[in-house]
C-alpha cells in the first residue's frame, strides 16, 4: 500500500510534468 506521502510526491510529480 503506498503511504499518503509517497501518494502526495507522486501527484506533485505529476503536476510538475504538466506544467511542463
């Protein structure tokens, strides 16, 4: 099971490419 942090870099991960 991923931890709620683990799960909170993943989603700012994201963002990030998307800002991209």
């Amino acid at each position: 099971m991923i931890t709620s942090n683990a799960r909170d870099l993943y989603y700012e991960l994201r963002d990030d490419f998307k800002k991209h």
